[in-house]
C-alpha cells in the first residue's frame, strides 16, 4: 500500500532565519515528530511533508529571526 502525505512547499532561503516546520491533528497541539522536510532547491524552496493519518493533517511553518 502506498503511503500518501500532506505536503507543503516553502521558500527558505532568508539569510539569518531559521525554519521549523511543524505538524498537528487539531490545531492545538503541534510537534516537528514525523516531519520530513527536502533540500533546498535553486530557487530556496523545500517541500515539507508528514504522513496523513487519522482524518485531518496541518503542516505550518515557524519562523524566527535570532
């Protein structure tokens, strides 16, 4: 059987910021456990994907500046 991901692609190519792509079920909780994310390609974009289990998959993308 195939596994099928919720997947989501981001640029990430900001000097001096750090990425941290997050998962959750609910909205509420979230964790990075499960996500898998891609190199950067040319133009700075990733893809960051998470098995879809159960009946609904967020993905977002939390940003921070040092």
């Amino acid at each position: 059987m195939q596994e099928i991901n919720c997947a989501s692609p981001f640029y990430a190519g900001s000097e001096g910021v750090t990425y941290t792509v997050e998962t959750s079920a609910d909205l509420l909780s979230w964790s990075t456990d499960g996500v898998t994310l891609s190199d950067p390609d040319a133009n700075h974009q990733c893809m960051a994907s998470v098995p879809l289990t159960g009946f609904s998959r967020y993905l977002r993308v939390a940003v921070s500046i040092p």
